[in-house]
C-alpha cells in the first residue's frame, strides 16, 4: 500500500408504437449496476474497526481512566491497521525497497514503545483509511468498465439460408448478416446490407442527433436502432468491435499513465532510507562509546519520532484536502488529493464538444415559414409541433418543447405515423402535414447554419422551414477564455460529430484549434500526441467515448448531469452541477493549494532540521521533541484549512482569487 493513496466508470415503414429512447438511457435501463459496496471490501472492514478501537479508546485516555481499559482497545487499532501496510513494507523491503510506509509503521510501534501510543494509534488509523479508499477506487473503476459491455446485447439474430436464429454475439463472424428490429441494440460493428432507419450513437462518437442509416452505411454494436428494421452485415469481430476497444483503451490508459505522485512520494525513498540509518547510528554509536542501553534506546526513539513525516505528510495533506472539501461546495467533486495536485499542473485543455461545451440537446435555432404559406413563425411552429407530438424523436421533442416555450396551442393530430430516416407524417385539422428531411436542395442549408434543417409541408406543399442545432452552454465562452488565460494556449476541440457543427460551436466559443469526426481511439491519440511533445493535457468529456482520453490524459474532468457511467468513474473530477465555469475555477484552486504545501513543507521541515540537530548535537528531552513535533504537525495542519474560506474559490476582482 502506498502513502497516495489516503490523499486519495429489409427497409421498412412503422408507426412509432415503440419510441425509440437514446442509447444512454436504454442502457441505464436495461443494463445492470455493478457497484461494489464499500464494506464487500476487506480493507474497508479492517478499516473500519481500528478505527472505531480508536475512537472508543480515545475519550477513555483523555479521562485517565485505568490503561487496562483502554490499552486493549489501541492494540486491536494497532492490530487491525497495521497488519496489511506492516506486510506490504516487509514485501517491498525484500524486494531491496524501502518506503515511507514501513517507516511510518516503525514509526508507530516506536511510539508506543516509549509511551506515544496514542500518536501510533492515530498514524495505524491513518494507515487502514488509506488502503481502504485505495481499494474502493480501484474496485469502483473495474466495476464501471465491466459495466460498459453491458451496452452490448448478449444475442443477436442472424440470418441464414434456413431462415433467422438467435446467436450469443461472442458466436458472431465476420461476414454474418444480421437483422436488426426497431428498437434493438445493434449487436455488431458492420455495414447495412438494406433497410432504412437512424441509430443512436452517441455512445460512441459523441454526435447528440440520431444518424440515418441506409444502405452502405457503417453502424457500431452497443448502439441503439431507430424506427426502422436493418439487414446489417458483420465486418469486425465482436472482441475488435468499437465498444470492445473502448474498455480495452480506459484500461490500457489507466495502467500505462505515467504514475504522478505527491511531493513528499517524489522522496520518499531516499528520505525513508535516511532516517532509518540515522536512527540505527544514534543508537549504535553511543552505545560503542560506553551509553547505556536504555538512555541510547530513549535518544534513538526520540531521533525517530523528531524526524518522523508526519509534520511533512500533513504539510501536504490539509491543504490538498481542504481545497476538495471548497471544491466540492461549489459542485466539483475532486477524487483525491493526487487528482486535486494533478489539475493545478495542467498546461492544455483538451474539451469534447457534445454535452461538455453544448448542452447535448437539439434546440429550435430558427423558425422560418415560407413566402406565400399565410403563416407567421408561431402558425408554423404550432403545426409543426402537433403533427411532431405523439413522436419521440429528439428532433420532435426539441421541436414540440419550442412551442411550448411560446405557450402555443397545438392541435390534435389523427392517422400519425412515422417513416424511419424521413419524417413523419399526421392529420392536423383536416390538412395533412409531413414534418421531415429536406430535399437535395435545402440540405444545402445545413452548412450555412450548422445545424438540422426540418421542411414543413401542408397537403403536399412546403410551409416552411426549421433549423435545429445543439447550443453552446452558456458559460462556454468565459471557460475557454479561462483555460486560455490559465495554460497561456487556447483549449483543443475533440469531438466526434461532423466538422461543420464543431466549426459552429468552435466559432461560437473561440476555439482554434478543431479536430472532428473522431472515434474514441482517436480521441486518446490526439491526447497522447499532446503528452509527447511536452504538455500536460486536461481533456474534459462526459460520454463513454470520452472515457479512454479522460484516463489517458493528465487530468481528466466529467460533466457530471448527463456524463455516463464510466466517463464519472474514470475521471479524475466530477462538475456535479454542469457548471462548465467551474473548470477554471478548480484549477486556480489547485493551483493555490499547491502554492499553499510548499509554504507547509518549508515549515515541517525547518522544525524538522532544528529538533533532529537539537537531538544530535545536544540534549533533547522526550516531552519537548513530542511537544516540537507536535506542534509543527498542527502548524501546518491548521495553515492548510485556510483553503476551507469561502475566498478561497470567490474572485472578487473577477479574475484569480486571493492570493494565498
């Protein structure tokens, strides 16, 4: 156990009778949450009854009770924590390495040995909390990314010369046809051989709007199939499917990162070594000279508890701890220490674009009726959104909730029915109106807005038109400009939808640098080539697809209101509010927290340097070393809470916060 770890995812036509629902939905639907419970974990349990024998044993020392009433209580603390850091110490130190860990172990029984038993207990309690967050993370990252095969159907139905069966998808080859019904998961990664629909893929491109699917398309298993039905053809083996990548990708990332750690781990090695050493000599060379074995013995004890960390530890720990407790007021959850130090380092930002920099939802951009259709913009909304009402589509919902908006009434509409990839069709008051894709023509709008547009027709004629397009989140602006101002470089836009919208919202945010159409593999590559030429990249996503680039980067940071699963898991922080501002705001406070250890780490180790010479060179009495050593461990302690002020996060001149 490490010390980082306490400061420590054939065509057809159909009336819509089953709605189609996105992919991340259906999954949270029908896919089953594998969470592993904190205390299924041995070390949590272990955890858990030192320190309850702390707890117990503690009120019971500060009222003198009798020793036997409270010494058996500190030795199951003792026992409980410290059988699993004390073994792991003895494994490394036969592998020829010495860590802060075991020192601080020896450290503990040294204490008790001369009477600090309650500073050992507490150092023990320290010691059985780390392991146990250490596991839980670790346990709650391989649940999330066992969870994301669970967008993938179990079966699938392929077609043969006998008719259709239904096949495991680990059965599947390439060059199977499959049938795949309206509302089914896509079962492979292939080409449609026939039929027309639209699949729900932003689980793996990112892209809010469902895509039509026609004949020579591609499609990807895990993703979500419209309205209509599809003869796919299989071209990638299950285990290389797109989905599969992923999870092989978030697990390749999250092993291969460059292990980041604590300033106090950066030397811990030689620090560990050096005091151990120095402890031994202190009691060595007295007694060559004649000392007595008790007072050689006391001196030593003394030696170890001055120069022990702790002071140092806690220089590192407050103020790292207090900035995630501010952090988390604010609606950013960080997950540890580790990842709290790791943002304030970071020198690029990387975003996606879909539910990160926009709101991950088509809007009503522009309503506009056609010359001589006797309609004014809310007359064509109104019909637009009755025949779109009984639709589930996203486009119809975006369209009906519009109206809405305006307090429009809509008519009711009769003999609806919807036609997968081209609209939809409904009797409103008598007239019929056909919502749906524009010809050749009009399409050619698409590039000038950047978004969707949807063609109105009455009996046959055009009414109108609609433009559609995914909004940019309010506060996008003002985060780039901060993520520019903090790294000295404008941010890079990673996304997988079509050039022209990450123009749009590139444009709209002050983005420069845009990298579209992108699959996941490709997302972690461009992430990669950051890291090698020198930079430490912040890349922040919300969507399964994100996930490998959220482990592969130096920090990674999640949207948390509509991010998924293995995206939360997998990132380092959680904008639990989808307040997209507050990404600059945390890295500013990271960066004075860091600010703020060093401060700490000056002081722990001037005290250190006085009380270890004081040993040496003089004579230093238990009580005072305890009382100095002590005391700097609450200096610092309580130096590091300054970040719990509301200051801390506010900027009052607009700009940076307090100095601190």
């Amino acid at each position: 156990m490490s010390l980082h770890a306490f400061l420590y995812g054939a065509g057809v036509s159909s009336t819509l009778d089953s709605p189609p629902v996105s992919a991340r939905d259906a999954a949270a639907r029908t896919a089953p949450r594998r969470r592993t419970r904190l205390l299924a974990l041995p070390e949590a349990r272990w955890a858990l009854l030192a320190t309850a024998a702390f707890l117990l044993a503690l009120p019971l020392h500060f009222a003198a009770a009798p020793g036997w009433t409270y010494g058996p209580l500190y030795a199951l603390a003792y026992l409980a924590g410290g059988w699993e850091p004390a073994l792991e110490g003895l494994r490394a130190l036969r592998g020829k390495t010495l860590d802060v860990d075991l020192l601080m172990i020896v450290a503990a029984l040294g204490a008790a040995a001369i009477g600090q038993v309650l500073d050992g207990a507490l150092l023990i309690v320290i010691f059985a909390t780390s392991g146990a967050l250490e596991a839980l993370a670790t346990a709650r990252t391989a649940d999330s990314v066992r969870g994301l095969l669970d967008l993938a159907p179990a079966t699938a139905t392929r077609v043969t010369a006998d008719g259709e069966e239904s096949v495991p998808v680990s059965r599947l080859a390439v060059g199977d046809e499959l049938l795949i019904r309206p509302g089914e998961r896509i079962g492979a990664d292939g080409r449609v051989l026939d039929g027309t629909s639209e699949a729900d893929q932003a689980t793996i491109t990112g892209e809010p709007l469902p895509v039509p699917k026609t004949p020579g398309d591609e499609v990807f298993a895990g993703t979500l199939n419209g309205t209509g039905a599809l003869r796919v053809r299989v071209e990638r083996d299950p285990a290389d499917s797109v989905i599969a990548r992923i999870v092989t990708l978030v697990e390749e990332a999250s092993r291969t990162k460059a292990p980041t750690q604590l300033f106090i781990e950066k030397v811990e090695q030689r620090y560990a070594v050096g005091v151990v050493a120095a402890t031994l000599a202190v009691f060595a060379v007295p007694l060559a000279f004649g000392a007595d074995l008790t007072g050689a013995l006391l001196r030593a004890m003394t030696f170890m508890i001055v120069a022990s960390p702790c002071a140092v530890v806690l220089a590192t720990m407050p103020p790292l701890l207090s900035a995630i407790a501010t952090a988390g007021r604010h609606g950013v959850l960080v997950k540890s220490a580790l990842a709290m130090e790791r943002l304030g380092e970071i020198d690029t930002a990387a975003l996606d674009k879909t539910g990160t920099l926009t709101e991950g939802r088509p809007e009503v951009a522009a309503v506009r009726p056609a010359a001589g259709s006797g309609l004014d913009e809310d007359a064509l909304l109104a019909l637009a959104a009755a025949a779109e009402h009984p639709s589930e589509h996203p486009l119809a919902r975006a369209i009906v909730a519009a109206a809405r908006t305006r307090d429009l009434r809509l008519a009711p509409a009769r003999d609806f029915t919807a036609k997968p990839g081209h609209g939809v069709t409904a009797t409103v008051e008598g007239r019929v109106v056909t919502v749906g894709r524009p010809d050749q023509g009009l399409a050619t709008e698409i590039d000038v807005e950047g978004g969707t547009v949807v063609l109105v027709e009455r009996d046959g004629a055009p009414v109108g038109t609609l433009v559609l397009a995914d909004r940019a989140r309010a506060d996008a602006a003002e985060t780039v400009a901060g993520l520019t101002a903090l790294t000295g470089t404008s941010p890079v836009l990673l996304t997988g939808d079509n050039p022209r919208a990450a123009a749009q919202v590139a444009t709209a945010t002050g983005i420069t640098d845009v990298r579209a159409s992108l699959l996941p593999e490709d997302k972690v590559a461009a992430v990669r080539d950051l890291q090698r030429a020198g930079r430490k990249v912040l890349f922040v996503g919300d969507g399964v697809n994100d996930a490998p680039a959220l482990a592969a980067a130096h920090s990674g940071v999640a949207m948390g209101r509509a991010g998924s699963d293995l995206a939360l898991e997998t990132a380092d922080a959680v904008v639990v509010r989808d307040e997209l501002a507050a990404i600059p705001a945390v890295v500013r406070l990271s960066r004075a927290a860091r600010r703020l250890v060093v401060r700490n780490l000056l002081v722990a180790g001037t005290f250190i340097t006085v009380l270890v010479l004081w040993d040496l060179l003089g004579h230093l009495p238990l009580p005072l070393g305890v009382a100095g050593h002590e005391g700097s461990t609450v200096l610092v302690g309580l130096n590091g809470l300054r970040l719990l002020r509301e200051s801390a996060w506010r900027r009052p001149d607009g700009g940076r916060p307090r100095s601190l």
